[in-house]
C-alpha cells in the first residue's frame, strides 16, 4: 500500500508554491519587461530612474506647481487700492460687496 503525505507536507508545498507564484507575479507586471529592456539600452542607473519619476509631476512631495508662489493681482478694490486679489481662492468680502452692487467683476480688473 502506497504511504500517503501529512498534511504539514502537503501545507508546506502549497507556501511554498505560493511564495513562487508571487514572485512570479512580482516579475511579470505590465510593463516590467519593457522597463528592463529600457534600463539596459540606455544604461540607466537607480539615481537615473528617481530623477527621472522625480521630474514627473510636482505633486510627488505633497506639494503642487504653484504652492508657495505669489501671484500677481488680477482685481483691485477701487475705494481701497491696497486691497487687491489674485483671483484664486474664496472671494474677498470687498469683492463679494461690489458684485451685489450690481458691479462686474471685470469693473475692477487691473
């Protein structure tokens, strides 16, 4: 009569088994291959390849284009001419007053 396997056999191949098959799935991304093959032709290093996704969009630090940069002021309040604004953002109480006026917006464009 043949010997059967444990079970603790049998419940080791299948990690074992499944640790191969997520490696397997690691390597064959979408993808990975052209990557590889990218890598190889241009000789690119790792610090290559983090300046090249660093470039990629601002927004990689948590931090967009224009975060941190002042902008020129589009209106100004014609009864306060230190009063202005960029046109971003909630509108000031002083332009929201003037357009229930019955003003435009574009009547204080500077």
């Amino acid at each position: 009569m043949p010997r059967k396997t444990s079970l603790k056999a049998i419940e080791a191949k299948i990690k074992e088994l499944e640790a191969i098959a997520e490696e397997l799935k690691r390597v064959e991304k979408p993808g990975i291959k052209e990557l590889t093959a990218v890598v190889a032709k241009f000789r690119l290093t790792p610090a290559d390849i983090k300046l090249a996704l660093k470039g990629r969009g601002a927004r990689l630090n948590g931090k967009g284009p224009a975060k941190g940069t002042k902008l020129k002021p589009k209106y100004r309040n014609p009864a306060k001419k230190s009063e202005t604004w960029a046109g971003r953002g909630l509108k000031p109480k002083w332009v929201v007053a003037l357009v229930k006026q019955g003003k435009k917006l574009e009547d204080f464009a500077v």
